[in-house]
C-alpha cells in the first residue's frame, strides 16, 4: 500500500459517524503531524466531544493554502453494505468503506502529503483545517475559521477537498433544514369534528409547500452549469399520532431547502411563516442553514488549481460542502478533491485507486508550486 493507502486504512476505522466523537481519529492525526515536528491547534465544540484541529506548516506570512476536510461521516446502519463499512477493502481499483470518497481519502492523501511540505522551502504557508460536523449542517468549520482569523492568519486560498472527480467546483447550492410541528386536540375519534388533528393540518401545510415546490420550477440561476438550476424542496420525514381512533395531538416534518446562487434563499422561510394563519400556528425551526458557494470571477484559488492540473473545465454542483463558509469570510475558495460524488453516503462506498493517485500527485504539484512561489 502506498502512504496514503495505510493512512485511509487508520482513518477509516474510526467510526465518526456524526452522532458519534471524533476524538480518536483527532488524536491519531495529532500524533502523526507531532511525529513531523507540526503541531496543531484544538478547536473544542461546546460539550468537548468533538473537536477540529488546525496547523500550519511552512513560513509564517499572510497567503498560503488552506486544505480543508471533515472528520465526520454519515451513518451505515439500516444500509445494505456487503463488506464491514468501518474496514478498508481493496477490490479491482477499488477502495471500499465508509468515508473513502467522502471525504476521508482527500484527508488520507492530505496527510501523506506533510512529511514532503516539511521537507520543502515553502514560499508560502500550506495551512490544514479538519472540522468535524459538516455532515450535520457544517457546523464545526464555523468556529475552526474564527480561530483561523483570530490567529490572524490570512490565507490566499482554501481548497476544499469533497468528491468533485479532481475536476474544480466553483458554484455549489445554499441549504436550509426546517422541523415544522403542528398540535393538535387529542379525543376519541367519533368526536374528532370538534377538535384539530395534527396530521390533517400538517397535510394541508405539505399540500401548500408542494405547490410551491412546482412554483420553484421557474425560479431559475443564470449559471447553466447546475443539473438543476432552480431551488428545490424535499420531505425527508414525517411522525405523528398514537392511533386510528385518537386525533392526532402532534405531527412533525422536516423539510429541506436547496438554492443555487442567484436564486432566493428566502423563499421558502417565507412559505413557512406564511403557516402562522393557522390556529393553533405550527411551530417552525431552523436547524440548518449554509450559504451558496460562488467563486469569484478572479479566483487565485481556482488559478492555483488549474495551473496544476491543467485544465480550465469547471462544475457547478446542487450538493453543498463548507466552501461557503470560507467564502463568506473572505477566503477565496475552490472545491476540489479526490472521488464520485455520486458513491458518497452510499453502502459499499468506494473511492477508485486512480483518484487517490490523482490527488497525491496534485499535492506534490501544489507543494511544488509554493516552493516557487506560485
């Protein structure tokens, strides 16, 4: 196995799943870095459970590099996975486990890359910023990039390592996650005229949202790139009531909104607060919210990238990663890294070996670039 390989190996047999601590995958990344004279910054969530780390190797200056991944992943259980999900798998060019395409094996790679920016006479900084819960929402790289900054770091680029095929991604959609809870009188069903059902007043709010969700149809971004190029909706769950002969007391759902730059982030805020004519109004929550992630026409991050690989081709994508973030803190960002978007949360996740050679030989390129002062 090449260096890489042994590193996806560690990584992925630690179960970071997002309800899960990232402690020991974080302390393995903390020993190996010490094991290279690079220490790191801990970055704590609230409880101490999870953390993010951040280090930085090569002169102290403004510019440089960022490299960003996540340390979480998302759940295997309920999944019809054939091989242990926790355990790397090598099969015909294939790696397989949880969190080999997304987004372990642009860390692995990452890692293996330190013993040669150590080594080099950087020009520039290369500065790595691991975050844990982005695949809750990107809340853990919200308050990494405020320590960034708080340090007085400036850096010149961040390239954020999600799946995108080693192709660059300069646009990706916004989202928002809302839980919408309706109450409801609670009495024998032979009475239920004289009450409210949940369930019925969380259909007629589902009814209402559905046609919004065919209004979005025409709600269109200029950038043609985007599979989909208008804002989009989706029911990912719904509970509620006890019994056929009860009225219903509680219904929840929640409901996810998708929007790609240059389309309203509101609209369907709005569609939600337009629900509090009814009585009683339902109770609607915010649990997830990132930005749209566009790149700037001049983008140093994206030229960075191009000069390496050698290619101008571009995507546009209707998933979300932390680039936004980045973005949104005057970090000029691309998105870029090794796998298929399309293996990512999926049983038998894979990362084909091509890719992994693919981003280990773009990480010597970009610690050849700062050793020139690219």
């Amino acid at each position: 196995m090449t260096a890489t390989h042994e590193i996806l190996n560690r990584l992925i047999a630690f179960d970071t799943v997002s309800a899960n601590s990232n402690l020991d995958l974080a302390a393995y990344v903390e020993a190996y870095l010490a094991d290279l004279g690079v220490t790191c910054d801990r970055v704590p969530n609230g409880t101490g459970d999870k953390i993010a780390l951040l280090a930085s190797i090569g002169p102290t200056r403004p510019g440089g590099v960022v490299l960003s991944a996540h340390t979480d992943v998302v759940p295997a259980e309920g999944q019809s996975w054939t091989r242990d999900p926790f355990a790397l798998t090598f099969e015909e060019g294939r790696a397989y486990g949880r969190g080999t395409a997304d987004m372990k094996a642009f860390l692995a790679s990452v890692l293996a890359a330190v013993p040669q920016l150590v080594a080099a006479n950087l020009q520039s900084p290369v500065h790595l910023a691991f975050s844990y819960d982005e695949e809750v929402g990107c809340a853990g790289v919200q308050p990494l990039i405020a320590h960034m900054l708080d340090r007085g770091l400036a850096p010149g680029a961040c390239i954020v390592g999600e799946p995108t095929g080693m192709t660059p991604v300069t646009a990706h959609t916004g989202k928002q996650i809302f839980t919408c809870t309706f109450k409801g009188t609670p009495m024998h069903s032979s009475l239920s005229p004289r009450g409210v059902n949940a369930i019925a007043e969380a259909g007629e709010a589902i009814a209402r949202l559905n046609d919004l969700s065919r209004e979005l149809l025409t709600e269109t971004t200029n950038d043609l790139r985007f599979p989909i190029p208008h804002p989009t909706i989706n029911f990912g769950t719904i509970e509620g009531g006890k019994a056929t002969n009860i009225v219903a007391e509680d219904c929840a759902f929640v409901i996810e909104y998708r929007y790609p730059p240059g389309t309203s982030p509101d609209l369907l805020r709005r569609a939600l607060e337009g629900l509090g004519d009814r009585d009683p109004a339902p109770q609607v929550t915010e649990v997830v919210s990132y930005p749209a992630f566009t790149a700037p026409t001049r983008s140093k991050a994206l030229e960075l990238v191009t000069g390496i690989v050698g290619t101008n081709a571009t995507l546009a994508v209707n998933y979300g990663t932390e680039a936004g973030h980045y973005s949104s803190a005057g970090i000029d960002t691309v998105v870029f890294g090794p796998g298929d978007i399309a293996q990512a949360h999926q049983p038998d996740e894979f990362i084909t070996l091509s890719q992994l050679d693919a981003c280990d030989r773009f990480l010597a390129g970009l610690c050849d670039a700062l050793s020139r002062g690219d």
